[in-house]
C-alpha cells in the first residue's frame, strides 16, 4: 500500500464569535502549520459557507492536498457538507477528518480561554494525524425491495400507507385489531374544527382498502424481522377471526342477535356490552366480523343465523412472510389506567369515567347513543367536571411528560356537552391550560364563552356521596380549599406508550426515551426516522401529539421511505468491517459479538457488509486483530491517542472515547446548552463504545493519560443493541488487568448517557477530574508500591 506523505490542508473556523470568542484562532493557524504533512492552515470567519467552502476547493485543486481537516463545528453538524465540498474539488469524500473545536471545545470551556485553546491544539492535532492515515472509500450500489412494510393502522399509519401507495410503491400494511382507524375512529369530534372523526377518516380507511398497492392485514402480528435495510424480512401471523372475509356481508345484527353471550365492550372501553361475535365499530374497516374465542360457548348460533354462511369454526391462523425494503413503524399509544390515581375512585365510582370514555358517550354510534349520563342511574348529567392532568406531569406515576393533546380534548368535550345541555354546570378543574396549536387559542376562548368553567389548582381526591360525586379542590385564584358535588367527574387520561409495540421495538432493536416512547434519530433534524437505517417511526409511536401532527408525521415518514427506496437500489456505507483471512482463527468471538448478525464463519470470517453497521464491536473482540474498520480503524485511533498525548497541557489528562449516537451527541448538546466543565478531556469519536479495543485503554494509559472514559448509549437502549453491554464487559476484564500490573483501576471509568443527556455527561467529566487528582499522577501507585530509592 502506497504510504506516500500526504498533503494535508488544515481550516479552522471563526464561526462568528462563536469559536473565536474564547479562542485564539491565529494561534491555532500557526500551530497547525507546524504538523506533520499539513501544507496549508488557514482560517476562515465561516467554513461552512459558500466563500469558506470555496477556498478549500481551490486549495485542493491549486496545491495537490490529498486529505482536509476541518476544525469547526461538530461533525455530527455539518460532516455530510464538508464531504460533498471534497468531493465536487475531486477528492473523495472520506478523505476528510473534523476537529469539534465549537461544541467540545469553546462552548464549553468559556471562562477558560488559555486552556480551552490548548485543548483545541490538541483536538487539530489528533485530526490531522487520523487524517495522514485516512484511505479513499468506495460506495456499492446494491438493489433493494421497493415495498414497504407499515406497523399499525392509525391514522399515521393509513396516511403513510396511501402516500407510499399512491407513489407506486405496494405497502403491507399491519394491523393487530381487527379494523383499522385507531383511537380516531373512536372519537365523536375533533379539535379544534369539532368536525365528525369519523366522517373524515372512514373515507381513508376506505381508500385504504380499496387501493390496489396496499395489501392490509388485520388481525395480524409481526413475529420476526431479520435483515437489514433494502432486505427485512418479516414473518408474521394472521389470526383466525372464524369468518370468512370473502363471504361476510358486515350485516353483523344477523349473527349477533342469535348470540346468547355478552361482555364488555373494549371498543367501548367497558361502557358498553358486545355479543362474543362482533364488528369493532360500525364503519371497520375491513367490514367482517370476528369471533372473540375468550367469550364463544361454541353453541353454534350464530353460524346457523348467517345468512351468506360466512362462520367458520374451523379457520387456522395464517403465517405470512414478506420482503420489504423499509418499515414504517406506526404503532400508537394506549391510555393511562386512571385506577392507578386511587385519589380520584375510577373502577371504584361507577360515574367516575375516563377520556376515552365520555368520547363514547359523546359518540351517536356509542353505548348511549350520544347522550350523557350518570352511568349508575342512567339520568342525563346537570353537572360535569373535568380534572386534567391525570398520569400526565406526574412524576407519582412516573409520567413527568405533557400528554399535548388534553387540554384540548377536555375542551372540546366540554363545548359538546354544554351545547347539548345549556343549563348544565360544566367545570374544567386544570393546573395550565396549553393551548399551543394553531387555533388553539381560539377554541380556549370560544369554552369559556360558552360559559364553562375554568378552575385552576390540583384536586386532590374524588368521594361518592348519596347524592353525587364530591370533589375536593384547590382554587389557586382564589387561594382556597373547595369542595363541589357532580354528577359525572371525567379523568383527562394521558398518552403513554404502547406495551403491544415492546414486540417490534425489540425485533428492531429500536431505542426507548425515558418516557417508554421510541426515540428518534434527532428530534429536530430527523424527527421520523429511527436509528436503524430503513426505520421511520411515526405518529405516537415516538410520542404524544396530536392528529394532524400524527398525520404529517406518517406522510413524513412515507416520504423517507420513497426517498429511500424509489431508484431500487442503495448506496452502502463503506465504513465497515473487513477480515484479514490469513490473520482469523475462527474463534467465532465476532459471530457472537456482531449485534447485526453481519458474520458467518466457514473457514474464516466473512462480514456481510449490507447488513454490517460499522460498529466495531467485532474489531475490539476479535483476539488476533483480524477484524479491522474501513473507518475508525486500530492505526487511526492510535494515532489520535499518541497525537493527544505527545504534550500533556494539564492535569489530570483524560482521554475519552465517546459513541457517536448518544455520548458524543451529549458532549454536543452540553456545548450548544452552554454546560462548562473542566478542559482536561480529549474526546475520540467512536461509533459505539463497543469500538474501544483494550489496546486503547492501554495505550492512553501507557503514553501517561492519568485516565481513559468510556462513554456510551444508556445499557439497554444501545444504537447497536448490545455494543455497550460488551463494552461493559472488557472494561470488567480490564479493571482486573490494570489491578494486577499495578494501575488502579479506577482510572478506567465508564458512562452511559442518552443524546439529550448532556449535563449528565459533563457532571461524570468533573466527578472524573476530582477523582484523578486524589489518585495523583498516573504511575503514582506503581512509584508507591517500589521499595525505597528504586526507579
């Protein structure tokens, strides 16, 4: 392989005031020029504009460079632009290494100027030495499916099934009920147009079945999923309803009526009853009965009063399975159980109800056809409250979240009751009203017009009287401690996330946020699409919101899907793993390490790279180093590490190594939150903590780091599934092996985080700092445990 000198160019940024503020940008420029194979250093007030990238296009064209180093921004940011600006100058993209000397650096260490550009020298200098060992990269196309899977039939999920279908593309779309529509086609009205739900979803779910692309799938369950994007491969099953959908007519009264059993209605939320052979709702989608075998005493009614003989007892569950190149994952929420407010009597007080519930009530085809009343005696309600927030802003329950839509569906509730009934009395009993949302605002207003009563302050507990429900409240604007009886006391239930996605979740390896939600790849950049690449989450399945946000959202993540997938063919990334077939033994360690199954051995290894993720965790494992990275490789880091530590500027000296999804993403979100902490780290870019091979630790600690961090994703919600847990592991080993030669082990320490972690990340860097200095130098135990004068 040609080791030729490289010709490096070096740009460091002003970004405004932003870097320059704290530090000293000439002096970096100067330093710059002093290293290895750099040939040019300059610095520009904005690299990443259109004059900034000009200039680094005419060096590379007038002085030969074969490699770019950007010192700047994190490359998190703005790495996709700097490449394609190698790129258009005719170098290829991966001949690129950025220096975070804004997030990392100058954001974070503000009141320390002098050290801050220390650090920064260092961070250049590591770049520069990864970029004297970088080698061009080739993509490869491969075909792709062009059909998609959708998981869940909401409304998210029906919009981002008829996009994906009306562009061409067949959508199989999953449904585990057996209608599709979700909790919309439940709802009376919507807000803040108080338009029929029904009316205007029926004819998507319609148009759902009806369109030729799309191949629905009630009453189904997603099994399996293996593969990678371009190539999931999905086993699933579709349960016997004990009708025949080619000859059911949806005239369900004939059958029903024959049928001597019934239980509560779940459609209904337990309002209501259904026979043990039902429809959902009126307006299922597909409109086919189905047989609930918990309630059927198999007497045969029912098949004897179908008039087209569509039951059939013997109906087999039937598995499906399928080839898709992405997966849209819509799968919803479920409501909060208002039981677990005991305070407030649900499943005690039979005229205590929920949300979901007074929709039904509020809904013609309901339990009581769209009257209100008190559900112990029947009788229309005169008086109705409201207490909001109920399994939502609640850290009781473990629900510190807004649930964002309750406000405004106690709002509209309220509105259709008291226009029903005029002279009833109808309360809000709230601690804020958010009403943030395009007309909003006016809806608030237009309750309280109509006369409904607003009442700020917690309420503490609900009792049953002889003649009502007692409500006891705080008035925070009246500063007192009320009671007021009700007819009807109605729980605004929060959103939480669906328990029946944890299946899917977990075949996918997607990641939860602390709110139990799927997280999303950015929640502002990349807000539908998951860390698994050819994943789009969308609707609530990645949190609470509203309809139309759902909606956009599903429309969004078709999109993404289309983008994807629309030429057949995919670019795949080259910064994976490869094997050195005359190093492997065959151990198998990375068939059992790999998270994305990419390796299978027959004689030697073998990396998939379609479904390889680049995570390194079979590199780190691998006992005879036969497993290298294309990016990120054991030459590259090394040099980083011994970059870092030719001058140790201060003490202690930390080396970190951070993964690139959630540590590294905290370390930026600590600088763009303006969170200090001490300068004594420098941080290495890793794509998973499962990257760091023992030999790093090592190395740092040999080249006289006073302690390496090992940063990554919280266990349990690793980008890769398990790199951290393996991570874990070696630094276990490690700590033994540092122990037995001498090095306390506590300068090896560990940290897991989430993106939006930052402060905590920053918080374990000083409690890092604090510890190193009461250990003393690195080496000190070694000069402790010799004998008296020896060396």
């Amino acid at each position: 392989m040609d080791r030729s000198p490289m010709r490096i160019g070096v740009y460091i940024c002003h970004c405004g005031l932003n870097i320059a503020a704290t530090l000293d940008v000439e002096e970096l420029r100067r330093f710059a020029e002093t290293l290895p194979n750099v040939v040019v250093a300059r610095d520009i007030q904005f690299t990443c504009s259109d004059a900034g990238q000009n200039t680094i296009k005419s060096d590379i064209a007038e002085l030969k460079l074969d490699a770019v180093v950007v010192a700047a921004c994190s490359p998190r940011l703005h790495e996709p632009t700097f490449r394609r600006t190698i790129t258009e100058a005719g170098l290829n993209q991966y001949m690129l290494e950025m220096a975070n000397i804004r997030e990392q650096c100058s954001w974070v260490h503000m009141d320390s100027p002098a050290l801050a550009t220390q650090k920064a020298k260092d961070l250049i200098a590591m770049a520069v030495a990864k970029a004297s060992l970088l080698r061009p990269l080739e993509t490869e196309s491969v075909p792709v499916s062009r059909d998609v899977l959708v998981i869940g039939g909401g409304v998210a999920g029906i919009s981002a099934a008829l996009d994906l279908a009306n562009a061409g593309l067949r959508v199989y779309l999953v449904e585990r009920r057996p209608t599709i529509g979700g909790y919309m086609a439940l709802l009376t009205d919507v807000f803040p147009t108080n338009d029929c739900s029904i009316c205007v979803l029926a004819p998507k779910m319609a148009e759902v079945y009806a369109n030729p692309m799309i191949k629905l799938m009630t009453y189904s369950e997603i099994l399996a999923i293996e593969g990678t994007v371009g190539h999931f491969r999905v086993t699933g099953v579709t349960k016997p309803r004990y009708v025949d959908p080619t000859l059911c007519k949806g005239c369900i009264n004939e059958c029903s009526s024959a049928c001597p059993v019934e239980v509560p209605n779940e459609y209904d939320f337990g309002l209501g009853k259904r026979k043990a052979i039902y429809m959902a709702i009126p307006q299922s989608v597909p409109l086919v009965a189905c047989i609930d075998t918990n309630a059927c005493i198999g007497c045969g009614l029912c098949a004897e009063a179908c008039p087209a003989d569509a039951v059939k007892y013997d109906q087999q569950a039937e598995e499906f399975k399928l080839d898709v190149g992405a997966i849209v994952v819509a799968t919803g929420w479920q409501p909060f159980d208002a039981s677990r407010k005991e305070e407030y009597g649900f499943g005690r007080y039979r005229d205590v109800v929920t949300t979901l519930q007074i929709e039904r009530m509020l809904n013609a085809a309901g339990p009581t056809r769209g009257d209100i009343v008190r559900p112990s005696t029947g009788e229309i309600v005169r008086s109705v409250a409201f207490i909001q927030c109920v399994g939502s802003r609640d850290q009781t329950v473990g629900n510190p979240y807004c649930s964002r839509i309750c406000c405004m569906a106690s709002l509209k509730n309220a509105q259709l009751i008291k226009e029903r009934y005029p002279d009833a009395d109808v309360s809000i009993h709230y601690i804020d009203i958010r009403a943030g949302g395009e007309g909003y605002e006016e809806f608030y207003l237009r309750a309280q017009r109509l006369g409904i009563n607003f009442i700020r302050g917690r309420v503490s507990s609900v009792e049953e009287g002889e003649d009502g429900l007692y409500v006891h409240y705080e008035d925070t604007l009246l500063g007192k401690t009320l009671m007021k009886r009700y007819d009807l006391v109605v729980l605004s239930t929060g959103l939480e996330a669906n328990s029946d996605a944890d299946v899917v979740g977990n075949l996918l390896g997607l990641s939860r946020r602390p709110d139990r939600f799927f997280e999303i790849a950015h929640p502002k950049m990349r807000p539908v699409e998951a860390h698994i690449d050819g994943v789009f989450i969308a609707g609530c399945a990645s949190g609470p919101k509203e309809i139309q946000v759902s909606i956009a959202q599903g429309s969004a993540a078709a999109s993404k899907a289309m983008q994807l997938l629309f030429k057949g063919e995919i670019e795949l990334d080259p910064t994976v793993a490869f094997v050195d077939r005359d190093k492997c033994i065959g151990c198998r360690l990375c068939v059992d390490t790999c998270p994305s199954r990419a390796i299978s051995v027959k004689d030697t290894a073998f990396v998939d790279e379609a479904r390889c993720k680049g995570c390194g965790t079979c590199a780190a494992a691998c006992p005879v180093d036969a497993i290298e990275m294309r990016l990120f490789s054991d030459e590259q880091i090394l040099a980083q590490i011994r970059a870092a530590t030719t001058v140790k500027g201060e003490y202690p000296f930390i080396l970190g190594f951070l993964c690139n999804w959630c540590s590294y993403a905290g370390a930026d979100l600590a600088g763009t939150s303006r969170i200090q902490y001490p300068t004594n780290i420098r941080i290495i870019r890793v794509m998973c903590a499962g990257r760091v091979d023992p030999s790093f630790v090592l190395e740092a600690l040999r080249r006289g780091a006073d302690g390496v961090l090992i940063a990554g994703c919280r266990i349990g919600e690793c980008h890769y599934v398990s790199g951290n847990l393996h991570a874990l592991q070696r630094v276990e080993v490690l700590r033994g092996l540092l122990k037995e030669i001498g090095i306390d082990p506590r300068r090896l320490k560990v940290a897991w985080c989430a993106a939006s972690e930052g402060d905590i990340l920053a918080r374990r860097i000083e409690e890092f700092v604090e510890e190193l200095k009461d250990l003393g130098p690195v080496g000190t135990e070694l000069a402790a445990a010799l004998p008296s004068g020896k060396v």
